[in-house]
C-alpha cells in the first residue's frame, strides 16, 4: 500500500493477480552450487510459461531477478505490462483500445483510419 501510494502513476486492478508472473532471471548462468540453487527454487516458484500457446493478453506483470555475483546480492524489480496496439493510426489505436473517438470534425470514417 505504500509503495503504491508513492507512485506517480500507478495501474492496480485485480485482473493483474488473476495470472502468475512473467519469471525472467538475470546472472544466474553461473556454475556455483548456491546459485544454481537460487534459480531452481525461483522457477518453481511460478509455473512454466509454453510461449508457442501463451495468450500475451494474459500476461500483465513481470518479475525480473538480478543475482550480483559480486555482492552476493539479489535485486527484485516487479513491473506492469500493458499490450498496446503500434504501427497503427492514432483513430484506429483508439478503436481498438475500445475507446470511442471525436469525430465530430470528420466527414466520415476513412479520416479516422
């Protein structure tokens, strides 16, 4: 709750935690026993991910982990992943966002598109 509340632009809604996280694991190539360890027990953390059949809509958070081997140390960034239309017109981008746009200044819709 705090950390949300001291974001500037936060997106929390509850289809976020409907789905497990995309796990991506950063410095854990490494042949030493603990960190093999380390990266065996993040991966069964969160089931696999068959990327040929994953629905990217469903993705919408993603966990990177960064081992410092030098530090010894972890590193936990958890993100937000929004799926957005690009390469298309900014009227068509809109429709498919399923948001309605002005046009009112238009005289039909081959404007828009």
């Amino acid at each position: 709750k705090d950390v949300v509340s001291s974001l500037k632009r936060h997106r929390m809604h509850e289809q976020q935690f409907t789905h497990h996280p995309l796990l991506v694991l950063s410095n854990f190539g490494l042949q030493q026993i603990h960190v093999k360890l380390m990266a065996s027990m993040f991966q069964n953390m969160f089931p696999s991910i068959n990327v040929h059949r994953v629905n990217l809509n469903s993705i919408k958070r993603c966990l990177l982990i960064t081992y410092n081997p030098e530090t010894q140390l972890l590193e936990f960034r958890h993100y937000s992943v929004k799926v957005v239309p690009v390469g298309v017109s900014k009227g068509l981008k809109k429709l498919l966002q399923e948001k309605f746009p002005n046009m009112s200044r238009l005289e039909d819709i081959s404007e828009l598109l």
